[in-house]
C-alpha cells in the first residue's frame, strides 16, 4: 500500500473513533479502515468502524475523579433509596461513601444511629445505613446498529449477612427488565439473574446462583449480549471468564442504566455489619457490529 492510501485510510480510521469515542488507550485494538459503516445510534447517523467495539467505558474511568465524573453519575438514576436499608451518598465533593484510589472504585456503607425514616421505595425498609451507588451517565440499547455487547468488571465484595453489593441492570423506561451481573446477598454466592415482564406484577425470572471462592479477592464478572431476533437477546454470564449460565429475554431496543451499588439488609437478611466496603476496577462496557 502507498503512502497516500495508508495515511487516507489511517484518518478515516481516527474519523470513525472520535466520532464515537471507538477507542481507548486501554483498550484499542487494530481497525479495519476500509470498514467504515453508518449506523443509527441514539437517533443520530453517525460512523462506526465496522467490527471495532464502540467502547462507551474502559478501563480508565476510575483513574481520578475527572475522569470518573465525566462517565458516572453518582446515585441511581431515580434517587438515593431502594430496596434495602442504605440510603446512598455521593457528590462531587462528598468522598465519604464513594471514592477513588490507585484506578479503583471503592463503595463502602456504614450503619447510622439515628432515625431516618423509610425508604420510599417497596418494602418501605427503615434507614440504617449511609453508602453509595453510581450509574452511568449513558444508556445501554441493544440495537441493529450495535447488536453484540460486553459488560465486564473486576471486583472484591463483601459476603457477610446484610451484605448486598451488585453489578447490574435496569430498565431505564420501565421495570421489569433486568439483568444482574454481579449480586451477592450475604453470602458467597454470586446471583445472575435475568428479569422479563410484561410489567413488574407479572415477572419472571432466570438465576443462576455459583458459589465464589473468597469474593473478597479479585473476582471478574461479565456479561455477552447477543442479539438473535428482532426482539431477543441471549444473556451470557460468566465469572473469571468462565460461561456459568445463558438466558434468553426480549431485551431489544430496551435502554438499560448500567449500576454499581452497595446497598444493605434487604434481600441480604438482617442485622448486618457496622459497614461494608466494595471494590471495582476495571469496568468495561462496548457494543459492536459483528461478535468481538
């Protein structure tokens, strides 16, 4: 190849990754230049590199807190309660529960002594603890322009009683759907679970429940989504790289909240620690045109 079509077909290359922020320093790989393709994403025609990940995460937004705040919102995406005891915590300038160090997100709940009333949300649970949750700022859609996804995730959970740290999923229009990636509810099994309606009174749920060797060390959790009709996706979780279940759920054209959450009690039974501390790394999120 000369050197007009190489550098030609190099900036188209570099075109098709700033248009989409394709690319990561972490993780790039090689980019097939001669691929680029239009695709419809979030409305709006844009250029993809056909075959190359669309990486809306990697493995860098735990790095500092610019980074991080540019990715992440802090609580979830309706607010600071849910469905157990923790009352989550968190700004821009408010470290307390959710902070950063050495490229590692780390979430930690402590239990409060002092009334503060009930979470809103059902089973209406008094508050006991202060911690945190994050989401990330853009929306998950499986898609004909971006039908195959990973979702991945290094992390160290606490399985004491009242432990619930989680790795998941949810419906940004409705609930159900879910997908849970990594949940612990006080013990050492790690649940991944896959929530269909038609709507939250009539749910129906796939689980898979393995038990995790010292889940307070390094673990990977993933999940591999692949489209396999115009309404359904199969779900594929593994944990440290390993396949361990596949559901299938009409998860098409769905935008779905990406959450790290350290949440308490609950599910998780009671009475739970003083505190618990959960730790992240390595989060990665990407969707393509063609498996990868």
């Amino acid at each position: 190849m000369n050197t007009s079509i190489l550098l030609r077909n190099l900036s188209r290359a570099i075109l098709g990754c700033v248009l989409l922020s394709a690319c990561s320093k972490q993780d790039e790989g090689l980019l097939n230049a001669d691929a680029l393709v239009s695709a419809n994403l979030n409305g709006k025609d844009q250029i993809v590199v056909a075959n190359a990940p669309v990486v809306l995460i990697d493995s860098l937004s735990f790095n500092d807190y610019t980074s991080f705040e540019q990715k992440w919102n802090y609580l979830y995406p309706w607010g600071s309660d849910h469905n157990g005891t923790a009352r989550m915590y968190g700004s821009t300038t408010d470290h307390n529960h959710i902070f950063l160090g050495g490229g590692e997100l780390n979430i930690k709940a402590t239990r409060i002594t002092w009334d503060e009333g009930n979470s809103p949300h059902d089973p209406w649970l008094p508050i006991r603890y202060h911690s945190g949750a994050i989401h990330l700022k853009e929306q998950i859609t499986f898609t004909d322009a971006l039908p195959y996804w990973e979702i991945r995730g290094d992390f160290q959970v606490p399985t004491v009683r009242g432990s619930w740290p989680a790795f998941w999923l949810t419906g940004a229009n409705s609930w159900p759907p879910e997908s849970d990636i990594m949940e612990f509810k006080g013990d050492n099994r790690n649940w991944q679970n896959t929530a269909t309606g038609p709507d939250w009174q009539n749910v129906t749920w796939q689980n898979k429940l393995t038990p995790v060797t010292n889940a307070g060390n390094w673990h990977n959790y993933k999940l591999r989504v692949k489209k396999v009709s115009s309404t359904d996706v199969d779900l594929y979780y593994y944990i440290d790289h390993q396949l361990m279940a596949t559901h299938r759920a009409n998860f098409m054209n769905k935008p779905f909240w990406l959450i790290i959450n350290m949440q308490m009690e609950g599910s998780s039974g009671q009475p739970g620690p003083q505190e618990a501390l959960m730790k992240a790394r390595n989060v990665y999120v990407a969707g393509a045109t063609a498996e990868f």
